[in-house]
C-alpha cells in the first residue's frame, strides 16, 4: 500500500525538469537531480545535481550535493561539493562550496566561503598545545 522512499543511487540518471515558461512560488525538495530552465521564487533542495539552464531563475536558497549554473541566481546557495558558474551566468548572493569553478564572462558578485572538503583536518589550537605537552 505505501511504497518506500527510493535511495539516491536508485535515482540515478532520473532528472526532474522544469521547463522555459514555467514560473513556481514556493519551495522545491527533490531525491533526484533537477534542471530549472523556468522561474522559481522560493527555495530549492536536492540531493543530487542541480542544474539551472540559460533561461532559469532562481531567488531564494539552495542546497545540493552539485550545481551548474547559466541563468540567474539571487540568494544563497550551498553546494556540498562542486559549483561551476558558467561564462553567461549572473550571480549575486552568498555562495559556499566546496569547489568553485567561474568561467570567463560570468557576472559573479557573491560573497564565497570555500568548505575544507580534505578529509584531514588542521588541528585547532587547542589541540597543538595538547600535542605538545
């Protein structure tokens, strides 16, 4: 009768798409990838890939595993592991990720924190000093 949630690796190579026209106000959540090339006013949460075409707008948050972006994007955005900003897309915002790649030609004015995504951490302070002695 009710079926169970389907895992990430079971939606690989499915994407949701919402196409050119298409203007949504509100929240979207999805377990797959999704491409935008429509409107979307509200915030945005995947566990994949997140795709935003030439004609796609986003205002509000985002959080994904990754992220293209050539259309607009006004908000914050925050990206687990790879961001690539392409040479026709605007940002503006706040933007954290993990790695960033910002083509030629991309209008990019966001303030960037960049994630330590190493697996090996730098010891604190605290933790130099107890080493130490």
């Amino acid at each position: 009768m009710f079926e169970k949630q389907k895992s990430y690796t079971d939606l690989l190579g499915k994407t949701n798409r919402i196409v050119e026209g298409t203007v949504i106000k509100g929240d979207i959540i999805s377990h797959a990838d999704l491409r935008l090339d429509g409107k979307l006013t509200g915030n945005l949460t995947a566990d994949g890939r997140i795709v935003i075409g030439p004609a796609g707008s986003v205002t509000g948050d985002i959080k994904c595993k990754t992220a293209d972006i050539e259309g607009r994007f006004d908000g914050r955005i925050e990206v687990d592991e790879l961001l690539s900003i392409k040479a026709k897309a605007n940002i503006t915002g706040e933007v954290i990720a993990g790695k960033l790649a910002v083509e030629p030609g991309a209008v990019f004015t966001a303030s960037c924190t960049m994630r330590n995504t190493t697996k090996q951490s730098i010891p604190t302070v605290n933790e130099r000093q107890q080493q130490a002695g």
